[in-house]
C-alpha cells in the first residue's frame, strides 16, 4: 500500500503530522495515521474542516527557510496565487482547477520546497489567482 507523508493544518490553526493512503480529492473525508501507517491512532479527517494538505518530503523541514514566491522557471501548467483568509500566501502552479470540487492540487513555486505538493481546500482561501488574474471562490 502506497502511503504519503502529510501534514494536515485545519482552519482552526491546528497542525496534525502522519501518513494517509486513501487521500483522494473528491472525497469527503479521509484517514490520517499519526505516526505513520502502523502509527498509533488514526483518525478520521473531513476535507471541509481543513485549510490545506501538505504532502511533505520529511516532517521536518526547515522551519527558518524562506520560500521563493516568484513564477520564474517554473514548468507549464496554470500559474496559481493561493491567498488563505489566516494571512497566508503560496504561489506555485496546477494542470487542473475544477471549481466544484472541495479543492485543487498546487506543486509549489520553490522547487526546494520540503512541499511536494499541497491541496488547497477552497473554502479556506480569501482570494485565488490564476495566471494573474482573480478567480470567484463559491464561499
């Protein structure tokens, strides 16, 4: 069973680390193992609840790191400026925004990123823009 490291901030603030394998974007909600597959508890994560989803390289990372917010090199696709109502700002690009789903997929713009790739859950944003220009969030 393919399993992906993730980390899970809700909208609340709260950050949970762990492992899922049956994260899929269309459904409602899915499992989180803290502490990996054999971790000790899993629990159950609503899609709706959640900020976003990180898919992490390692559940360390580099807390001091800055990351590059431009677009410059990046690869083709739709460039996206993902602006969350806590403050928060990401930049990166997608292939795919499908409006009625929860979310969207976004690799982000820094290629050193500890981030893989990181879902985005709509209803937790302020503002998106896509290839520079401002998108209508059904909030």
């Amino acid at each position: 069973m393919i399993t992906n490291k993730i980390v899970v901030h809700d909208k609340s603030g709260n950050v949970e680390k762990g492992t899922t394998a049956d994260f899929l974007p269309k459904r409602p909600l899915f499992h989180l193992a803290i502490g990996g597959m054999h971790g000790e508890e899993i629990k159950k994560i609503v899609i709706d609840n959640l900020k976003a989803v990180f898919f992490v390289k390692d559940f360390e990372g580099d807390k001091n790191r800055q990351e590059s917010k431009g677009f410059d090199n990046l690869p083709a696709g739709k460039k996206i400026r993902a602006m969350f109502k806590d403050g928060e700002i990401i930049t990166g690009y997608t292939h795919s925004i499908k409006m009625d789903q929860p979310g969207l997929f976004l690799v982000p713009a820094d290629p050193k990123s500890n981030n893989e790739r990181i879902f985005i859950v709509f209803s937790s944003l302020s503002q998106l823009e896509v290839d520079g220009s401002a998108v209508t969030l059904n909030q």
